[in-house]
C-alpha cells in the first residue's frame, strides 16, 4: 500500500485525524531539526523549535492553504526558520554567563596579572557598551517593542519571503492593531542599490496598496525597522518592493518578499502531555 502524500496527511490533520499527524511528524522531525540546529546551534533549543511547529501544524492546521500552498515540506520548512529566528533574537541580547577563575591572591605576580586581566575586561565592557549606545541606541528601543508587542494577544505576525522561492531571504513582521503599525526584523537582508530604497506596503482586501513607509538596511545586513503609523484596520497581506529612492506612491514592480498567512504574535507554551490529549 503506498503511503499518503504531504497534501493527504495535511487534509486528515485539518480533519483532526492524530494519526497523520505522528506520521507526517516522523517524515520531516529530523530535517526540522537540523534546519534548527543550524540556526540555534544548541541541541535542546532546536528541539524546543521543533516541538512548536509540530504544535502549531496540529493546533492551526488550517493556515495550510491546500489550494493555494504548493508544498507541505516548505511550509514547515518556513515555519521552523521562522520559530528559530524567533528563538535566537530574543535571546540574543540577554548577557552571557562569564565565568573568569581567580587564582588565590597569594603571589604578588599573580595578583599584578589578575587586576591587568580586570582592568582589560572592565575596559573591553565599557568599550562595547559605549559602541552599542552610540550605534544600536534605536535597536534597544526596536528590542523593547518587540517583547512588548510578544506579550499582546492581539498583535499578528508573518514571514515575508520571495513568491518564487529562488531567494532564501526571510523578514519577520509584527502587526499591531492598536498602533496601526508594522515591525519587521530580519538578518543578513542585503542593502538597496544605490538609488533605491526599500518600501513596505499593506494589501487589505477591497482596497488598495496602502505604503507603510521606506527603510534601510545597514552594511551588516541587520533590519529592525518599525513603520510609520497607517489607515489599515487588517492588512490581508505585507509587499516589499524596491522603489526610487524617497519611495513611490504605487508599487513600480513586482514584489520581492510578501507574506502569506498570519498568526497570533503570543501563544503559550504547553507540555507535550497537553500536546498529546
């Protein structure tokens, strides 16, 4: 008997069917987990990710649009780079554990060698301290609304990616409805060409493209960028495009990243015996 297709076990899933759920989490949990790992880098943290996908494949089944999607593995494939990134950006900037080793001050030569290595890791802080004021001051504020809007039940989010998947490129985007506003997070987003800028716009059904505003991306690749506040009461879709610099008031070409589905920005973390029931 041949086994079901990834279309097949999406159907019975959204079908509430348990048993094509393990089976379709036995085909890609291995493949998740290294795309995780190789995000996270730590073994329980990418499997923490896995968890979640397999969670929210069984919880919100339906964001899988079997007409419209052309492929399950991609899907998952998506939404695990989604939760790792997720993962390593809110961890990122929490301090590191140090863990330095004082030898016992009893030789003058070693306690002489002890207050240099001090003063040298006192001074390298104050160092880096001083470049993330002087260069990330934004980042921190961007940082502080991201955990903010987290906590929101209201808040959606999205990835946006390339609707020809030939470019690997992922952006996050938050949607307060509240603030009528976007945040998109992304790393390694090559810079617009000179001349040009990249511009964010809300497709909302019944109405035309509404432009949330241009932004940059600086040399490291790094995106953190809250857009300007906008009419839309639901957006049903995020475009970036590339425009003119100083921005278009339509869409000069076709998009290079959109999105496609959203979920809610918070959900809360359940046992895998809660998973299971």
């Amino acid at each position: 008997m041949a086994e079901p297709t990834d279309f097949e076990l999406m159907r019975q899933i959204q079908l509430r069917d348990r048993r094509s759920h393990f089976l379709l989490k036995d085909r890609y949990q291995k493949r998740l987990l290294e795309i995780a790992l190789s995000t996270l880098k730590q073994p329980h943290q990418a499997e923490e990710v896995v968890r979640q996908v397999f969670e929210f494949c069984w919880k919100h089944a339906e964001a899988f649009d079997l007409q419209r999607d052309r492929s399950v593995a991609l899907w998952l494939y998506e939404l695990t780079a989604f939760q790792a990134q997720e993962r390593l950006r809110r961890w990122s900037w929490l301090p590191a554990p140090a863990s330095i080793r004082v030898a016992p001050p009893w030789w003058p030569r070693r306690l002489l060698w002890g207050s240099l290595v001090g003063l040298g890791i006192y001074a390298v802080a104050i160092t880096a301290a001083y470049w993330r004021l002087r260069w990330q001051g934004e980042s921190v504020a961007i940082q502080r609304l991201y955990q903010e809007w987290q906590r929101q039940p209201q808040v959606r989010r999205t990835l946006l990616r390339d609707p020809s998947f030939r470019n690997p490129l992922l952006v996050q985007a938050l949607w307060s409805p509240r603030a009528k506003q976007v945040l998109l997070l992304a790393s390694e987003m090559p810079p617009a060409p000179p001349g040009t800028t990249y511009q964010l716009w809300l497709e909302s059904a019944g109405q035309r493209l509404e432009s949330a505003g241009t932004f940059t991306v600086n040399a490291e690749g790094s995106l953190q960028w809250l857009s300007q506040p906008t009419h839309s009461q639901q957006p049903t879709r995020l475009w970036i495009t590339l425009e003119p610099a100083g921005g278009s008031e339509s869409p000069t070409g076709a998009p290079l990243l959109q999105s496609n589905f959203w979920i809610p920005a918070s959900q809360p973390e359940e046992s895998k015996e809660n998973l299971l029931n």
